[in-house]
C-alpha cells in the first residue's frame, strides 16, 4: 500500500523540488504476491544458522539497509562474514539487491525475521549495532551514518540501565548532530525526535557536568518547533534554558526564540519591548517615544551616507567582528520583522542604525538586511525612488549565490516587494513572493512563510481576475497559519478573505480546516481595536473600505479613511488604496451633500495620487484617471469627465487591474446614466 512505502522511506516529498521523490528499482522488490511471501518465510526457517543471523541484523535497519552500512558492521563481531551470508539470502530470494541497496522481499518478511530475534535481545542488538556504527571520528559530519547509528540506539535507550554515562554523552551528542542533518533536509518532526532523544540522555545534572550540550540541546528543540508548528512546550522550555544559562551572551538565542515566540502569538508590543531591552543592553539606545520628524531627519542623514553606494563599496568594507554589533545587527533585523505591527515607525530607526554599524564596523550578513530595510525609508519620506532602486539591486546581488540565499530570501521578500511595486507593475511582485515564500519553506523559517501568504494574499486581490479561484488559494494559507498558529498573520490574511466574499457574494468556507475560527471584519476590527493592533486595524479598515467603494456605501468609506487616516508622506502600497477609496468615497460624497468638506478631501487624493503616477505609472494611472473624471464631474467639466473615465478603464484593462477596470465601467456608466448619455457608453 502506497501510506507503508512512505512509512519505510521508499517514497519521500521533498520541500526542495516541491515533489514526490522514489526509486524504481526499489519500489520494484516490493511487487510481490502473499503467496510467495509465505513460502519465502517458511524457507527462512531452513536456512544455515549464519544466513539467519545476517539477516536478523539486517532486519533490526528496517526494510532495506546500504550495502556500505552491513560492510562497517562486516568485522566478525556478529557473523563471521556477513556479506557472504547474504549473498546466501540473495540467491534463496529473500533479499534482493538494488544497486547500494540490500532489501527484503516482502516487508512481511522483514517483520517475520526480525520476531525470530528475542524480546530480550532486541535492545542489546540495536545497541551493538549502534555502537558498531560509531568507530568513524567525523560520524557527527557523516549524515547518512549519523542518523542510522542515532536511529539504533533509540530504539533501546529508554531500556534500563542498557546506557553507561559515558554512551548517554556520546548518543545526546549525535542525536544533536543528527537533528541539525534533518533540518538540513527539511525533515522537522525527524528532527524534533532526535533533539527530545538527546535531552532525554543527558545527564541528571547536565546544567552543571554537560552545559553547553544541555543549552544547544534545548535550544534547537525550540527552534524545530517553530518549523513544524508544535508550540505548545516553547514557552515553559524557554523559561527554562533562561533560568538556567550562566550568562547574558548565552541568553541571547533562548531572547531571540521568546521573540519571535511571543510576536508569533500577536504579542508583539511585548516582543518589540523585549528586543529594545537586548539591544539597550547591547549599546543601541533607542527612544521610548518616537517622532516623525526624528525618523525623517535620520532617514536623510542615512540618505546622504549612501550617496554613491556601490556593490564594490559594500564589499570593501571590512567585516564586522566585535561580537556585540554582530549580536545588535542580529536582534535589529529580528525585531524588524514583527515591529511594524506595534511601532511602525521604529521599523525606519533600525534601518538607519544598521547601516550605521555596517559603514562604521564593518559588513556582515545582516547589513544586507539593514540595506533592504533602509529602501523602505527612502521611498517614503525621501521620494529617492532611484536610490532605493539602485540600493535593491545591489541587495539582490548580495542575496544571489550567498551560502544562506534561501534564509535570505525568506527574511527579505516583503522589504523587497515595496521597492518592486514602485518600480515594476504590481503583477510582477506575485512570483517574487511565491519564490519567498518556497525559500522560506526550505530553511523550516515558517515565520516569514507565513508572512509570505499573506502578501500573496494582498497582491493577489487587487491582481488576480478569478476571486473564486483565488478564495481557494486564500483557504489553503489559512489553514497553513492556522495550524502553525501564526494568529497575527491569520486574522490579516481572514480579512482578504472577507472581502472575496463580499465581492463574490459567496461567504462559503467550505475546504476550510476545522481549527480555524472564522472572523467577520467587524470581528476583526473589535480584535485589532482591543488588542491595539495597529497592523491588523490597517488591513480591516482598507478591506472594509473596498467592500464599501464597490458595494457605493460612500459615507461609510469616507468616515473610516477620516478615522484612520494616513500620512500623506507615506507610501505603503496599501496607503495608495487608502488614497484611492476615500477619494472615490468623498468626490462622491462632495457631489451628493455639497459640502465643501468632502472636496477638499477628494482634491488631497488626486495630488496624492498625481505624484504616486511619477514613481510608476503602470501601478497607478488608472487609479488617478478615475479620481480625475470625478473631480471632472464634480466641476461639471462634461467633456473631461467623459475623456478620464474612458482613459481609466483603458489604462485599468492595459495594465491588468481587472477589478478597477470594472469599478471605471460602473462608475462611467453610472455618470452617463445621471447626465442622459446612455448612448455614449462603450
């Protein structure tokens, strides 16, 4: 059946080329009829007393075994020639061979050999043949060898007194380096067991006589818990490695897991207060109460540190080596993937003072981060879209062929995409974050994964023509967010969801798995309102003003865009449709009411988006014909009106903004319905 070839490793999914991987030849020696299975294990029973003995031996590996693995264990302490043997086993077909490989027939066979050993000899097997394994000195280097000897002495470790303390040290120490080969290779929950059979062979005062083992031990068992999902322990063992390390350095690791622990349980104001409190801690100050003309001042000073800035530049930089700006680098891009979400003006800060670091002390890996992240700034409060454009490059440089690219990658896709919607259609910015999002998985980051969704969730809502297909999509990083528990990025990503619904008139859930808890928006907003959400209230409040702008619930829209209005020196890709709704909403508005008020409020949009279509008229255009033929409207400029809405619905279908393109026709239709014009409609 096909759930036992994957049982036995025959078929693996491997993360790195997104498909099922098997070998043929040896799904082939398992092609074989029960019938012969039968007559195969009475025949076993005949066999000489040697042939057995091999292939007792060969069957406590499990299925199959590598031929290189039975030659270390050829050395006569469990058969005098153990190859021979079974090479006997081969020519009475209870073995075949496939190339390296030596497999049994049946895996009824394997069972039926391996219950011939004695209950009571099983444990000390295993152990002999583990212990066989591990003469080698570079084993913990030896992947495949590694984890076989790991795998045997699992199997009896938990028998008592079967383990010296001498052998418990040695086996914690290769179920360490065995978990770090599975997260290599993307096999977290294989990775977990490792780890948890490592502490479960330490010492009973491992914190005092195994220290640094113990620490790395129950360190990494917190990091793979992140890359399967399973949290339920990380706070109580973070708890614990912190009440016993010896040292603030040593601390350092366990205070970046509770940081992203917390962050990735929507506590981020805490996570935030945590990490400043590390880098205070560190030398890098920063100030409690954060004022926009700081950021901007220090936003400018980075601007003219950068003046010029080339890939060569960068890499004549000596490289950073005191430990504590290596460690402030380290907790500043930390904390600038999660600080957005309670103090996004921080986010700015961190960049200036990264690049500060790296130009004074030297570059190491995160100062590609630190030169991502700084773009951000530039665009914003700078307008230097061509800087930040030639600062991307080079960042892209940087990442490409970096021993950590995938890391890299995982980490750095959101920064990069908002330089990407600037200068490039947003269309285009879908595949890079599909790529993120695949690197992220390969590195286990389920962090940035995760984050990764929910972009693809935002691009692909004002991108995508089909939002029945794309509600699908939606549904399938849902369930991913909920089962990894990333609650943050969940309720962000439910509210794209919600607002396909609208759109679609189609609120089902159906494909949906049964631990998530479904949030209306209204839901959402009393979350992001009692939690002091404010990235969570950024996402509803936009969602909710697109579902008023197409569904015509003016007022709605306009008084939301005034309650939570945004900075016209910001440029979040996000803030262009802030513009864009209230906009449409107050124009609307002025021509319905009269009011003064809501004219001036449209006027401020179209100059927003006037200087947005200089950074990128693909992205934008549309969006500012369409106010244009409003405001057009609203002068009672017919002639202009008529011209702007047929250039935003041309524009709008030119450059894919399927959704917008309707919006112009209704819009349209609807101002030539009002003036008698029927038939001047396309």
């Amino acid at each position: 059946p096909a759930f036992s070839t994957i049982q036995r490793n025959m078929i693996n999914f491997s993360v790195k080329s997104r498909r099922w991987e098997w070998d043929d030849i040896t799904l082939t020696l398992q092609m074989i009829s029960e019938g012969v299975v039968e007559l195969l294990t009475k025949k076993l029973k005949q066999l000489p007393k040697d042939v057995v003995e091999a292939l007792k031996v060969a069957s406590c590996f499990g299925f199959q075994v590598d031929v290189s693995t039975i030659q270390l264990l050829d050395l006569g302490q469990f058969v005098p020639n153990m190859m021979r043997a079974l090479d006997s086993a081969i020519r009475e077909g209870l073995i075949e061979k496939a190339g390296p490989l030596l497999a049994f027939s049946h895996d009824t066979l394997k069972d039926s050999t391996y219950n011939l050993i004695p209950v009571t000899e099983r444990k000390q097997l295993h152990k002999k043949i583990g212990k066989s394994l591990i003469h080698d000195p570079e084993i913990a280097k030896n992947a495949p060898l590694c984890v076989i000897a790991v795998d045997q002495i699992n199997l009896c470790k938990d028998f008592d007194g079967i383990l010296d303390t001498v052998e418990c040290s040695i086996f914690a120490k290769l179920n360490l380096a065995a978990g770090k080969h599975s997260i290599a290779a993307s096999r977290f929950e294989q990775a977990r067991g490792y780890f948890e059979a490592g502490i479960s062979l330490l010492h009973i005062d491992s914190w005092d006589t195994q220290y640094s083992l113990c620490l790395e031990l129950y360190e990494m068992s917190v990091v793979v818990s992140f890359m399967d999902g399973k949290v339920e322990t990380v706070s109580s063992r973070l708890d614990y490695i912190l009440s016993n390390a010896k040292s603030f350095d040593d601390t350092l690791n366990a205070r970046d897991l509770l940081a992203k622990f917390l962050a990735s349980q929507e506590q981020y104001a805490n996570a935030t207060w945590g990490v400043l409190e590390i880098l205070s801690s560190l030398g890098e100050v920063f100030p409690e109460e954060i004022q926009l003309s700081h950021v901007i001042s220090e936003i400018k000073a980075t601007q003219t540190m950068l003046h010029g800035i080339t890939k060569e530049r960068i890499l004549n930089l000596p490289t950073m080596t005191e430990a504590r700006k290596l460690n402030a680098m380290k907790f500043m891009c930390l904390l600038s993937t999660f600080s957005s979400f309670s103090c996004p003006l921080l986010d700015h800060l961190l960049s200036c003072r990264m690049i500060k670091l790296t130009l004074q002390y030297g570059f190491c890996e995160d100062s590609i981060s630190g030169l991502v992240f700084i773009t951000q700034g530039l665009i914003y409060f700078t307008d230097d879209v061509k800087l930040a454009k030639q600062i991307s490059s080079i960042s892209e440089s940087l990442i490409k062929g970096n021993p950590n690219e995938n890391a890299l990658r995982a980490r750095l896709t959101q920064m990069s995409c908002v330089v990407k919607c600037f200068v490039e259609p947003i269309q285009s910015t879908i595949e890079h974050i599909l790529n993120g999002y695949k690197s992220a998985n390969i590195v286990g980051d389920v962090d940035n994964a995760m984050l990764c969704g929910l972009l693809y969730c935002i691009g692909s809502f004002y991108c995508c023509p089909e939002l029945e297909v794309l509600k699908q999509k939606f549904g399938k990083f849902l369930n991913q967010m909920a089962k990894h528990r990333r609650i943050g990025v969940l309720r962000s990503s439910m509210s794209y969801f919600n607002a396909c619904s609208a759109l679609t008139g189609n609120e089902d859930c159906c494909g949906f798995d049964a631990e998530i808890e479904m949030k209306t928006n209204n839901e959402l907003y009393l979350i992001a309102s009692q939690t002091q959400n404010s990235f969570l209230m950024h996402h509803v409040i936009i969602n909710q003003m697109c579902i008023d702008c197409y569904f015509r619930e003016y007022l709605h829209a306009a008084n939301l865009a005034e309650k939570y209005q945004i900075t016209r020196t910001a440029k979040r890709v996000l803030d262009l449709y802030h513009a864009f709704y209230q906009g449409i909403s107050a124009l609307w508005l002025a021509r319905d009411t009269k009011q003064d008020k809501w004219r001036k409020i449209g006027e401020k949009s179209v100059e927003y988006m006037t200087a947005l279509v200089q950074l990128s008229s693909w992205n934008y255009q549309n969006k500012l014909k369409l106010l244009q033929a409003e405001l057009h409207y609203l002068n009672g400029s017919h002639v202009m009106a008529a011209l702007a809405y047929k250039a935003s619905i041309v524009s709008a279908r030119d450059h894919r903004f399927i959704h917008e393109e309707a919006l112009a026709c209704e819009l349209y239709g609807i101002y030539l319905a009002e003036n008698e014009e029927v038939d001047e409609g396309p």
